[in-house]
C-alpha cells in the first residue's frame, strides 16, 4: 500500500441524517478490553517516511501524521470506513439552523489541554475565525462567516452560504487550537510546533531521525482510552526495509504494499492479519494550468493505452480493480452511480495514437511524472504504463523524488504528470470536490493544501457542485452527480487508474482491538488523519 501524503486535510459530509444530529452510540473494537492504565509499546510504520522531524503544525503539509487525531483532535469523529457513523469526540452534539447556514456544537465540560489549560468554546471559535481571516489556514476551504461562542461550552459556526455537505470539513477534519497558545504565535503557516499542545491521547516525548516516540496523555478525558502507553513510529528508506521488517514481526502496525502478501506475509504467522477496506482511488493527474496536458487529447491518449486489468493483476495480485471512466468509487458511492459509469475498453495504442494524430500532436511526445522514491508498487506501475504509452507514441521519464519534495511538487503545481490516491471520505460530493472544484485551486507556485492539484476549472461542474452542497440530502442529487460524472469521464481532469488497494498490516502476536471487514469502526490505515488516532486509542496490548 502507498502512503496518502495527508489522507485529506478536507473531507466529505456523510448521509444527511448524519449531519442533522450527532449520533450518541459508542464505536466499536474488534477486540481488547479495559486495563487500569496504558501499558506497553507500540510499533507503528508509515513506509517511506523520509526523517521525522519536530513538526507538528497542522498548518503545514509536511506535518507529521500523528499532529492530526492523536495530539489535536475534531469537535465529531466521522467514519471513513463507515458511512453515516458519527461519533463524539470534542464536541457531544451538533445541529443545523438558518438553512444550513449555521451549525452549532454543544461541547465536553471535562476537557483540558495537556498543559493543564481549560478547553472552553474560546478555542472552538478561535479556531474558526483563524480560518475565516487568513485563506492559507482555511486548509478545509470552508465558507466561513463568523464563529461566536455561547457560553463556556456553546460554539456557534456561521457560514457564507448553505454548508450542509461541508458539515464534515467543519465538524470532522477541522483540529481545535488552544488560542492561549496560538494567538503569540506570529506566522502560524511557517510555525513547525516543535512541542505542541493538544488535548489528544498522545504527546509527543521524542523526534529523532527515523523514530518518533508518543506518551500515552495521563490526564486523556475518554475513560479507558488510551490503551498503549508508548507509540513508537519508526521510518523507512522504502517498501523494500520496511516489508522486510514487517515480514519478520518487528511492526504491529503498518500499511506498507507487499507483494505477494499471501506467501511473503499472511502465511509466515497465522496471527499475521491483514485488513483490506478499499478507501480511495489511483490516478495519473496531469497539470491543467501549463504544458502538455492542458490538452485534452493528450489525456484521452494516455487512458487509451492503459492496460488498467494488467496492472491490478501484476502489481497487486487483482486486489486493486480497474476504477471506471467517472473514477467514482463503487460500491461505496454505488447510490450516485449515473449510467455514465460504465468501465474502460481494454487498452489500445493505435487508438491512442490515432487520438493524437488527429489533434495535430507529433510523436514521440515526451512527458515526465512524479512519484515518491521508494513507493515499490507506484514504481511497478509506472513502468507498466511507460512500456504501455511508448506503444502509443508517449515517451514516459519516471522522477522519483524524496516525499518532502514530492509534496511540495504537488502542492505548487511544479509537476506534468504525478500518481497518487484520493478518496478517503464517506461522501461522494466531497471526493468530487476534493478533486475537481475549481475554487479550493491555488495559482500555479502557491501551496494548496485541499486538492484539486492539478488546477483544473470548469464552471459547470463548480455549478453541479454547488446545487448539492445547498441540498440537506445530498444523494437526493442524482441528476447532478450524474452530470459531474458524464463531464469527468469526456474531459479527465484526472486520469484514474484503479481502486486503491488498502493492505493495512496487524501483528496479532502484540496488538488487538483493531477495525475490521466486519467491524469498521475507522479507517484502519495508520496514514489515514483523524481515524489514525481514534484507532490507536483504541487498540491494545495482547495478553
């Protein structure tokens, strides 16, 4: 499995029922049970992380994992996995009002910073209008208004326009800020929070090259929880190491790509588990803003020549199937699917060729793209697709550049061609949007932090998108779903690829109380931002 640079720092909305009120059940575990405190170690692996470093600014693309969900936390824990779960977390209940243009969040009383400070509504609101007054923390590139407190534990948020479907950007994806903190911190975008104070389960007690340690909070207000009293993330140079390691029962959690995980993982110990919830898809995303593919042929001749089948069954054993012309995620947002779904033909290079042919291009055309050095399965796909375009006149160069670098690429648009996933998030709306609205887009040069890297614009899309987020019940809009997916299947903003294979390792021998097939409680992929930290909360030492 590759590594999700930040698995969203915007996310969708759910069902509308979900977003009406909060749900007051409890999540499950598929396992573990309460002690009288945290004990033991565990051992956690990203992949190819590069050298972990002292910042935990939530602001910062280069932050790392653990600043989202296990030391700053969201008011309501939304399931990624799971449709329509949604569960307390800073905040115990929410309500919508002035149609949709008001949300307003009851919050814990029993809460306080780990630096022994209250948590009231000062820090919800401080929060919000942080966001609203300066766009480059608006990582959620919400509609804000205003935010105003009622009282110590009344936060009311305010918006610009109907906000129902970013009720999970607001709600789910937005960290909460101690203001007695943040407000003396002169350029929050740049601070790297070397120490940070959260109201998490964790902090942080030691960043050192390629380990990164975190000590259960004593004072955590979720009785039981946590239940590991160390967390030790540690860094490898790439999937080779860090399969090597995991292969032989050094990790207890993981979510590196194996191949052959069958023979090379799962049959080396019968306690070796492996939970596989497809959450995202591939894609080749070409640079609308500059270059060669601005052009539309450019893009219908790459997806053209793609042997979509051969890459699922070569790199990822058929785990990872073709994704459909529309890239809509199926069976998760199978409620939307318009008849534009449809699947690829199988891969053709005269076609290809022909396409190119007919728009003037000439061949050999020579194009670059990105990817992340040591992501092994990324690799093997970028080579079957340069041996799969070279047929169709395409000469294709592989860039492997460090993670640092390649996030920086991505977010300023300094790329032709990159791969990486996108998805993540229990609502078709916003993997439409995460990936295709025009206005979250910075200017080539400028970071953006919440997708659409490639810079594509397309008012009527923008237009489609804009009549479901006014919509309480946003897959009441099948006729608009089904225009954005009729427009992405003949323009491809983005080219996909396949579902994204979501291989999530777990050491039985060490740790339980991990999500499931059958209990998803969260998105077990420890890349994955908040579900990271509402699942280390809640898995367990065995024994």
């Amino acid at each position: 499995m590759t590594r999700h640079w930040r698995a969203l720092s915007a996310s969708a909305v759910v069902a509308a029922a979900a977003l009406a009120a909060c749900s007051s059940g409890s999540s499950g575990t598929s396992g573990g049970t309460p002690s009288s405190g945290p004990s033991g170690v565990l051992t956690v692996t990203t992949g190819a992380a590069g050298t972990f470093t002292d910042n935990f600014n939530q602001f910062s693309p280069n932050a790392e994992d653990p600043s989202r969900g296990m030391i700053y936390e969201p008011l309501f824990f939304f399931d990624t996995a799971k449709a329509g779960s949604v569960q307390p977390w800073l905040g115990t209940s929410y309500s919508w009002s002035n149609a949709g243009k008001t949300l307003t969040v009851q919050l814990r009383h029993d809460v306080k910073w780990t630096d022994g400070k209250p948590f009231t509504s000062a820090d919800v609101v401080y929060t919000f209008n942080l966001a609203e007054q300066d766009a480059a923390l608006n990582e959620n590139a919400l509609p804000l208004a205003t935010a105003t407190a009622s009282g110590p534990y009344t936060a009311v948020i305010n918006f610009t326009k109907p906000s129902y479907t970013q009720g999970y950007a607001a709600l789910g994806k937005t960290y909460i800020l101690p203001e007695h903190i943040w407000r003396s911190v002169p350029d929050k975008s740049t601070y790297l929070d070397p120490n940070p104070v959260g109201t998490g389960a964790y902090t942080v007690s030691k960043v050192s090259g390629q380990v990164m340690e975190l000590t259960a909070n004593p004072h955590y207000y979720l009785p039981g929880l946590p239940k590991f009293k160390t967390i030790r993330f540690l860094s490898y140079t790439g999937n080779t190491t860090s399969d090597a390691a995991i292969e032989q029962g050094q990790l207890d959690w993981a979510g590196s790509f194996i191949p052959n995980i069958k023979t090379t993982y799962l049959a080396k110990n019968p306690k070796f588990t492996v939970v596989n919830i497809p959450l995202s898809t591939a894609f080749l995303v070409p640079n609308m803003a500059k270059g060669p593919t601005t052009n539309l042929a450019v893009r219908q001749a790459i997806s053209e020549a793609l042997d979509r089948n051969y890459i699922s069954n070569t790199v990822y054993n058929g785990y990872a199937p073709p994704s459909n012309p529309s890239a809509l995620l199926t069976p998760n947002f199978g409620a939307v699917a318009g008849p534009q779904v449809g699947s690829f033909g199988g891969p053709n290079a005269a076609a290809a060729k022909s396409t190119l042919a007919r728009a003037g291009i000439r061949t050999p055309l020579n194009l670059t793209v990105k990817v992340v050095t040591g992501y092994t399965d990324y690799i093997s796909d970028l080579q079957i697709i340069q041996s799969e375009l070279k047929a169709a006149g395409i000469t294709l160069s592989i860039d492997s550049e460090s993670y640092a670098a390649f996030i920086a690429d991505q977010s300023t648009g300094n790329f032709q061609l990159l791969i990486d996933n996108f998805g993540y998030v229990p609502s078709p709306w916003y993997y439409y949007y995460e990936i295709l609205y025009s206005k979250i887009a910075t200017p080539l040069g400028q970071n953006d932090t919440v997708g659409n890297f490639g810079r594509y614009s397309n008012a009527q899309v923008d237009a489609l998108l804009n009549d479901i987020a006014a919509s309480p019940d946003e897959l009441s809009k099948k006729q608009d779903f089904a225009g954005i997916e009729q427009l992405f299947a003949s323009q491809l903003p983005d080219i996909p690829l396949f579902e994204q294979q979501d291989e999530i390792e777990f050491n039985g021998s060490n740790v339980t109380g991990y999500p499931t097939v059958s209990n998803p409680y969260a998105a077990p992929a420890v890349y994955i931002s908040p579900d990271l930290g509402w699942v280390a909360d809640r898995l367990a030492p065995v024994g």
